[in-house]
C-alpha cells in the first residue's frame, strides 16, 4: 500500500508541476483559455480524447460488456457519423470570425438572449452530468482508503476522496490555465491508456484458461454480439442499430459541435483543417478506446462468473481487490488522469463561457471565475450519493441521458445560425422556443421511456418545428 500511495503522491506532483510551469503564459484572457492557438493539433486530439473519456467512461463501459455484449459500439459509429457532419458544415463558421466562446457566434447571428441562455443551459447540463464524473471517479479512491484500514461509511470515503480530487484538480486548472490542461491532458491519455491494457493483460492471466478458451466462451454466451438489427415492439431499443447510429451522430454533433467544453479544443488550432483532422481523428481513437474497455468487461464477466457483482462498481472492485502493488497505485491513477482531465476541461470552459457570454470579465479575473466553478462542480459531485440508488440505468446510460435532454435543441440553434434565414421571432422569444424544447424533450423522455439514443433527434426536431411554425404564423400575417 505505501508504494500504491507513493505512485499517487509522484503523479500529483507531476500534475502540479505543469500547472506551475504554464502559469506564466496566462498574462491575457485568450492566453488562459485559447493558449493563443499556438499547440499543435495532435495535442489538441489527445486532449479531446482525454477530455470526453471522463472516469464514467474509464469505469461505467466495462459494465455495459460485463452484463450484455458490445452492442455500444454501433453509438461509437454513429459519433465518426456526427463528428465528420461537424467537420464539414458547421466547423468552417467557427473559424470565420475571431470568437473565443462558441456562444459568441449564436450571439453575432441571434443577439445577447439566445446567447445567454445556450450558455447557461450548457453550465446547468455539464455541472450535473459532470458533477456524476466526479462522483464515479471516487469510489475506487474510496475503496483504497477503505482497503488501508480506515473505519469509516463508504459516504464518507468517497466525499473525503472527492475533496482531494477536487482540491489538486482546481489548484493545476486555476494557476495553469488552458495550456496546462492540455499537455496534462496528453499526460493522463497516456496513464490511462497504459492502465487499461495493463488491467486487461491481468485480466486474462488471472484467468485459469487459456486466451483461445476464453474468447471461445464468450463467443457461446453471446458476448461477442456488435450489431442489434430486431427491433422490439415493447422495450428498450436504444441499441436497434439505426437509432443507434442516428443517436449517436446526433449526440455526436451536440457535444462536439455546440458543447463549449469540446469545441474548445477544436477552435483552439491553427487553422479549419487542422480542427477537421482533430475532430474526426479523435472519432476513430474513441472507437479503439471503447474496444478495448469493452474487452476488459468481458472478461471480468468470464473473471467473475457465478458472482453477484453490481455492473457499474466491477471494474472498480477489481481494480482494488486484484491488483498488486505498485501497479494498484498506477490504476487508480488511470482513473484519477481520467476524472481530472474532464473535470479540468469543465472548469475552465465554464469560467469561459461566464466571463465573455455573460461579460463577468469586466468584474472577475479568469482564475477567480476557474476557482468558482471549481467549487460549484465539487458540490454537485455531493448529488449523486442522494440519486444513484433509485436511478435504475447505470451510471454512464444516466450521463449520457442528462446531457441528451439539452443537446438536440443546442443542435438546432447552431444548424439555424449555420442558414441564411433570418429568425421570424425575436431574440428573447427564441430563447423561450430553446427552453420549451429541452421541457419538452424531458417529458417526452420520461413520460414514454423513450431511448436515450432518440431524445436528442426529437430535442432537435421540437426546436425547428416550433421555428418553422412560426415563420408560417408571420406570412400568414
């Protein structure tokens, strides 16, 4: 154990050390949050990867293969699908104009209230859904702390432990700006990368058969499964291979195309062809990345065959019950990489979006509005303990459907500033149309358990309908 808190200990200070070392580069605001677009592309899609592989993906997509099969990778097509409409229809626009936030570009075409409210509707949706990230990435913290002896409720361990998560992930983000969180990004690519095809390599030596044996049960169970082509009258069909794919293009073009978090990365390059190779380059690395996570589900399912094991805790246990010291330091330090870079991400496309969309630059430094955001994540990490026990999808399905409730209008508003027709309402009542659509996606969804993979297409389709419908009203006047 005093080697696995060792490696721990080394890894923060690597982690502070690039925070300090950039922290001279963020004399201005497009220093702190664009690193005046000087990093290549290549970091830039490592530091996309890293950032939307949170420790929800790291931990929670071992669990979809564990109990079912890799069906979830007809989503991760559909992401090639939507990152490459991205690419080519709407990145070209980003770059058109000189905007640091993505909003500023919804604000040129539509006025300051559409602006504001895609931006505060983007703080609400990433501060639960990363808030659940947050959460995630404690418990195998947790389970050390428990596993070195300390007598206390899991609660407790895992606020202890999302406190020094939080605490080192504020600190590098706050004092180093953008450009330490890309190259620590790049850092904790690599870290967890390297974790997960060591904690797959231990996986199949602990196994008492040999590799050919296993990947031969695993065929016979099914688990080798990809493509869901019978769709089923009643019940969930978030896997039927064309919602999948239509979701996931969809989710693909939100998160990618109008989340600020992510575009950030995109729009922080050179030039538009260096952000069309960022963006669809990151697409293909995704897809390799949940192979080999949905490997590693397998074969915990052969590993732990006949156990009662909760899905969305067993890569977890695994990680703390099977691995030996020092490597037990280095998973967990995987998994650290993998909360900490979305979580810096997080805080400081917040403290972006609220000091030029809301202008609290004229108030507030960029470090000032980092540290606060910092603070607000770490409370809503606190959320999850009072949810996840009567929440009855996993925990990574509950992410995706948070963020799946705001993409599809986001979507809408930016294909619309993407066309020449002008708004037939005005700035404030488009707005109205904006949020009445999230509502009403979120009834949908709730009120006839529609798939996750759906909600974001009809978020969309309920925001142009609305338009549409009232650019018929104004001719008819």
């Amino acid at each position: 154990m005093i080697w696995d808190l060792f490696v721990l200990v080394f890894y923060f200070i690597i982690v502070f050390y690039f925070g300090f070392h950039f922290a001279k580069n963020n004399q201005k605001e497009e220093d702190f949050y664009l690193a005046k677009k000087e990093i290549h592309w290549i970091f830039l899609l490592l530091s996309l990867v890293a950032t939307e592989t949170s420790s929800l993906t790291f931990l929670s997509i071992p669990s979809l293969s564990f109990k079912g099969d890799y069906r979830f990778l007809e989503i991760a097509f559909g992401y090639l699908i939507g990152r490459t409409i991205v690419a080519l229809y709407l990145l070209p626009s980003y770059f058109s104009g000189n905007t640091i936030s993505v909003y500023e570009y919804v604000g040129n075409r539509f006025g300051k209230s559409p602006q504001k409210t895609i931006s505060f509707v983007f703080t609400i949706s990433r501060l639960l859904g990363d808030g659940i990230r947050l959460y995630v990435s404690s418990l195998p913290i947790a389970f050390l702390l428990e596993r070195m002896g300390l007598n206390f409720s899991p609660e407790l361990l895992g606020i202890f432990a999302l406190t020094i998560l939080s605490i080192v992930t504020i600190i590098y983000s706050v004092v180093g700006g953008f450009r330490a969180i890309v190259f620590t990004d790049v850092l904790q690519w690599f870290i967890y990368i390297i974790g997960g095809i060591f904690a797959l390599g231990l996986l199949v030596l602990k196994l008492d058969i040999d590799l050919g044996e296993s990947i031969s049960q695993l065929q016979n169970l099914g688990k080798w499964n990809f493509l869901v082509l019978d769709y089923l009258p009643t019940g969930d069909n978030s896997y039927f291979i064309i919602f999948a794919l239509i979701g996931g293009a969809f989710i693909s073009i939100g998160s990618h195309g109008t989340d600020l978090m992510l575009v950030q990365r995109v729009i922080a390059t050179k030039n538009l062809v260096s952000g069309q190779k960022i963006l669809i380059g990151s697409a293909i690395v995704v897809i390799l990345q949940f192979f080999l996570f949905l490997l590693i589900g397998s074969f915990l399912y052969l590993f732990y065959a006949g156990q009662n094991m909760a899905p969305d805790k067993v890569f977890s246990q695994f990680i703390i019950n099977e691995v030996p010291s020092p490597f037990l330091g280095i998973l967990v330090a995987a998994i650290l990489a993998s909360a900490m870079s979305t979580l810096s991400s997080t805080i400081n496309s917040l403290s972006l979006t609220w000091a030029r969309d809301w202008e609290m630059d004229r108030w507030f430094s960029p470090k000032v509005l980092s540290l606060f955001f910092g603070i607000t994540l770490f409370g809503s990490s606190l959320i999850p303990y009072f949810l996840i026990q009567t929440w009855e999808k996993g925990i990574l399905e509950m992410g995706l459907t948070i963020f799946s409730y705001t993409l599809g209008p986001s979507i809408a508003v930016f294909f619309l500033a993407r066309g020449k027709t002008n708004l037939p309402v005005s700035g404030f009542v488009f707005s109205t149309f904006f949020l009445l659509s999230i509502l009403s996606t979120v009834a949908i969804g709730l009120g006839f358990q529609i798939s996750f993979t759906l909600l974001v297409p009809i978020g969309f389709g309920t925001l142009l309908f609305l338009v549409q419908i009232s650019h018929f009203f104004r001719k008819k006047n």
